[in-house]
C-alpha cells in the first residue's frame, strides 16, 4: 500500500492532475490518459500540445501519469489517477483516450493477466471496464478516440513482456470499436521503426516528444477526417 501511495504521489508531483475543468468551455476535444498522453507535458510537447498544433485549437489535457482503470486511494483516485475520474461533463465533440498499460504492469506484471484483460475488456470486445467507460462518453454525444502504446521493435524494453498482452488488448479494442461508428482505435504498433529509439524517452517505456508529435499526428488526422 505504502509502496501505491508514493507512486501515485511521485506522479501528480511530477505531471499534475491535468487541466483546469474552467478550461472546458474553450474547447472541443477533452484527452484522458496515462504517461503516454502526460510525457512531456512540461515541455510544451505532449501528445495534446502535438494534437492542437495540428489541428490550431485547444485541447483539454487531464492525464495522469501512472493512470489506471482499477485504482482504490479515494483522493489521488480522484485526483485522476483513477482514469474514469479525469473526465469533464462538457459539450465535447471529441474525447481521445489511453489507458490499460498500468492496470497489465501493477495488477499481473505482465505475467498471467488473463483476468485482468478481461476485466478490462473481454475476448469479444463486449464488456469490460474499458467499454463501460467508452460507452459512458459516447452516451454523452462525444467521439471517441482511443489508442494502443507505442512498441520497441529491435531493441529491448523494461517492459518488453509486456508486448504480447498489449497486442491482444489492441485486438479486442478494435474489435469494440468496429461495432459503433463513433469509435476510432488508432494503434501505436507501427510508429517505431525498428531499432529506433528516438521516439522513446531514455526509459526506453514513456514516448520522447518526437514519439509524443507522432502520437498526436495520428489522433489529428482522425479527428480532421471527419
């Protein structure tokens, strides 16, 4: 417990708690996530600073590095660290996402996390923590895009066992999204070209903001092509 507590407040030092809800009303596009959407916030190089500069308009950024869908601490919970928490009620057009990498790294290590995929998300892509809270969105009117996690082809990871899992997770997200119009799954696995790792920050796990503009690029296009 006590080793939780100082990761999560590690995290909302290190990259905040996200965007003011005052800044709701000035924008369309509300992003939730984890470490892959708050890296590099500090530099003005996130993936939502990438997503503006596409697109010339603001995105309310609420990420939280550390983020997961099963997460107890009622406060730093609250705070956004339990993903479902970063969301605004607003009139949002679009709302884009990640998030799972946390709940397969702390809840199974990467190791035998059979119930923990399907309790956020199932085989089918029917159920699941993941599509309670996409289907939430969406009952709001928004659309949603949702993304997988960057890969390291040709070069080693800390949590390169945790590749396989990422995959099937990918799978059973695009298969949810297949099934509403409103849902767009962009996967990350072919950003990186093999045994380049200049999208990836030193830790070889979190996106550099080279990696961070490819992420945005990506959600931009999606978001213009419709």
């Amino acid at each position: 417990m006590l080793r939780t507590w100082l990761i999560a407040l590690m995290a909302l030092t290190l990259w905040g708690c996200g965007e003011s809800p005052t800044m709701a009303a000035k924008s369309r596009i509300l992003l939730m996530g984890d470490s892959l959407m708050a890296s590099n916030r500090g530099t003005g190089t996130a993936v939502a600073d990438q997503i503006e500069a596409h697109l010339g308009e603001e995105v309310v950024d609420r990420s939280v590095a550390g983020a997961r869908y099963f997460y107890t601490l009622p406060i730093s919970g609250a705070a956004g660290m339990r993903l479902p928490a970063q969301y605004l009620s607003g009139n949002w057009e679009w709302v884009v996402m990640s998030g799972y990498g946390n709940d397969i790294l702390f809840g199974c290590g990467c190791g035998k996390c059979d119930d923990e995929m399907n309790r956020l998300i199932s085989a089918d892509g029917s159920s699941g923590a993941i599509v309670d809270e996409v289907r939430f969105i969406r009952n709001s009117g928004a659309r949603v895009v949702y993304t997988g996690y960057l890969r390291t082809p040709g070069f080693a990871s800390p949590v390169e066992r945790c590749g396989p899992i990422g995959t099937e997770l990918d799978r059973r997200i695009a298969l949810f999204a297949a099934t509403d119009p409103g849902i767009t799954f962009v996967s990350l696995a072919d950003i990186v070209p093999s045994g380049d790792h200049s999208y990836h920050s030193a830790d070889r796990i979190h996106p550099s903001p080279k990696g961070s503009a490819a992420i945005g690029a990506k959600v931009a296009a999606v978001i213009e092509g419709q």
